[in-house]
C-alpha cells in the first residue's frame, strides 16, 4: 500500500474525479495505463455505507483495488456518523484503500433526499461528526468533496471550517451549488475564497474538460490541484496532455489507432471486472470515446447496439479499415 500524504504530495496534484459507474477498476487502471509513471490519484466512484454495512457483495466488490490503480481514494456517502465509521473500517480491512473521501457534494434528488451528498452541506454538525467518526477507525487521509453551497455560492466558507476543525485532510469544491446542479459554469473565483478560508490543501473542480484549463483552474482558483471527472470521459489522455503541456512540449492529438489500442484494453479490463456478459455496460464508454468525431458517425448506431465482445471489435477494426 502507497502513502498517500496530500500536504507534501507534489504541485500541481491533479486527480480523476468520482463519477459513479465510471470510475470503476477498469477505467482507473486504463487511466492509470495512458498516464504512466506519476502521483496520478484516483477516486473511486461513490459507494454507500449502509450497502458495505450491510454485507452487500456487488457493493464491497466495487471498492476493491487492483494495484495498478494506486494511491486510491475511495469515496463513500452517507449520513450516519457510525454507519460511515463502520463502513470505512469494513473497506479498509478488504482492501486498503490510501485514502477516503466523503460525499457532501452529490446533488442527486435521490441521495439529497435521504440527508446524504449535498445535503450534509446544510447539517455542519452532523457532517463534522461523520469526519470524526471515520476519523477514529482509520489512519489514512480522510477528505470530503462539496459544492460552494445549497444554494448560497457563500455557504462552503463556512463549510469547510467546520471540515478542517473536524479533522478532514484535504478538501475538493465543484465550483457550484447543489440548486445550480451542472447549469451554468463552475465558479473557480468562487472556489479561491474556500481555499483562503482554509489552511488544508484544496482541489478545483468543475468544468476543467481539456488539459489546458488545469493551470487555468490553479491560477484562478489559487488551489493545491484540480480533480477532473468528465473531461476524463473517452479522454483519459487528459493526464498525459497535462504532463506535456507542463513541460513546455504541445501534446499530439490522440490518432485514431491509439484511440482504438485504448478502446480494446478498456474493453478487456471491463469484462475482467464484471464478466463476458457485460459488454452493454461498456457502451456508454464507447459513446464517449467517439463523442464528436465527424469520420465515425456512421459507425456510431452500431457501437450503441453491439452486445458481443466480437462485435465491438469488428466495429472498432471496421472504423479502423475506413481510415
Ligand atoms: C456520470 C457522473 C457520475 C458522478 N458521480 C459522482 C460520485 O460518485 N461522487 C462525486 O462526488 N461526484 C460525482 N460526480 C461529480 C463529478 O465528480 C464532478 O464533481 C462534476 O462532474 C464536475 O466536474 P467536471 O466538470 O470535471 O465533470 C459525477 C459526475 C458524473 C458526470
């Protein structure tokens, strides 16, 4: 198991974002593959404290790690001080995640509705209480992702105070507020007045889709990092452009034989996870993989409905034949 220490990791720390079923084992080790060698941080997508709690196996399953994946954060959500404990205890004996992360971003109806996500950001007392909870059954970094607010773009000042006093390492803000849900643009100005109030690192989030917005985001936002979730999506080069553009080279546009290369491992690494079975899971990464590229647009009906391995693979070689 890596250490994972957010205040002395090196800057920028720039991190894949938790998207629920897709940032799963496969797609963080692909990520991982196409970055190489670097402090990439991954965070695995939500899972919930009552299902771990519970004994569920899908959900336990979804929290295991493979090594190529990390230092893994692994998030959870919830609103039970004890049942977040337990959870993170349970987890951490499976599968030694370096770090967990807390929920209280999450603007679903179905999760605010039940006290959890974004709206924990309206219970500070309770929010803090999860923290400390969590706090005295692990030793690895505990952080929590927020919005700027409920609906004030205000409330995360005060927020994350509360955060900080309860012992949280390292905190993510989605630069808008839980009644904006994905409307409008992030607010990265917004975000810098969170990272102000605080003195734990702090992570931009929202709306950085290309690699280079990422300095964009640290220099308006004056944050420790960013943490990226669509831009990610059929983009996992994302990290890899970030290292070029750092060091001063401009990053070749992915061609379409790598694009392809990262389709076939992505699909393997999928049904190695959830079985022969699955490949109708793995049609949502294939819209995202060709979102926008005008030369495959008459492949595109296809890719929607294969439900074979052997079918997507001649989708993808056909593509390939048309080049
Ligand atoms: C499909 C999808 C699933 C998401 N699931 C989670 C999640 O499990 N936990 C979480 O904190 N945020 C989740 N998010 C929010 C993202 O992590 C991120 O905060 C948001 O998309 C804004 O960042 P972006 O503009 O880089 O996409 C999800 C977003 C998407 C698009």
């Amino acid at each position: 198991m890596a250490i994972l220490d957010w205040k002395t990791l090196p800057r920028p720390i720039v991190a894949l974002s938790p998207m629920a079923d897709m940032t799963d084992s496969a797609f963080c080790r692909v990520v991982k593959a196409v970055t190489g060698e670097t402090p990439l941080i991954m965070f695995r997508e939500m899972v919930s404290s009552e299902a771990v709690i519970r004994g569920n196996d899908k959900t336990l399953g979804m929290a295991a790690i493979h090594d190529d994946e990390r230092p893994l954060v692994q998030q959870l959500f919830g609103s039970d001080p004890a049942t977040m404990a337990e959870a993170t205890r349970i987890i951490e004996a499976e599968h030694h995640p370096e770090g967990f992360d807390v929920n209280m971003g999450c603007p679903v109806y179905k999760i605010v509705s039940n006290f959890n996500g974004a709206a924990l950001m309206k219970e500070p007392e309770r929010a803090a209480a999860i923290v400390k909870a969590m706090r005295s059954v692990t030793s690895v970094p505990i952080s929590v992702k927020i919005r700027l607010g409920w609906s004030d773009p205000t409330d995360a000042i005060t927020f994350a105070k509360v955060l900080e006093d309860a012992g949280v390492d390292l905190l993510t803000v989605h630069g808008r507020t839980r009644m904006q849900g994905y409307s409008g643009v992030a607010d990265w100005e917004a975000v810098g007045k969170v990272k102000q109030a605080v003195s734990i690192p702090v992570l931009c989030n929202g709306d950085v889709h290309k690699a280079e917005l990422i300095q964009t985001a640290i220099d308006i936002s004056s944050c420790d990092g960013v943490l990226i979730a669509r831009g990610a999506l059929g983009n996992p080069w994302i990290f890899k452009q970030f290292k070029e553009i750092a060091a001063g080279k401009t990053p070749e546009p992915v061609t379409l034989k790598e694009r392809i290369r990262v389709v076939k491992m992505h699909l393997a690494l999928h049904l190695e996870q959830y079985g022969p079975e699955s490949v109708t899971t793995f049609r949502k990464h294939m819209s995202w993989y060709f979102k926008g590229l005008p030369h495959v647009k008459s492949h595109r009906e296809k890719m929607m409905t294969v439900k074979t391995r052997e079918e997507i693979e001649a989708v993808l070689d056909e593509i390939l034949v048309t080049l």
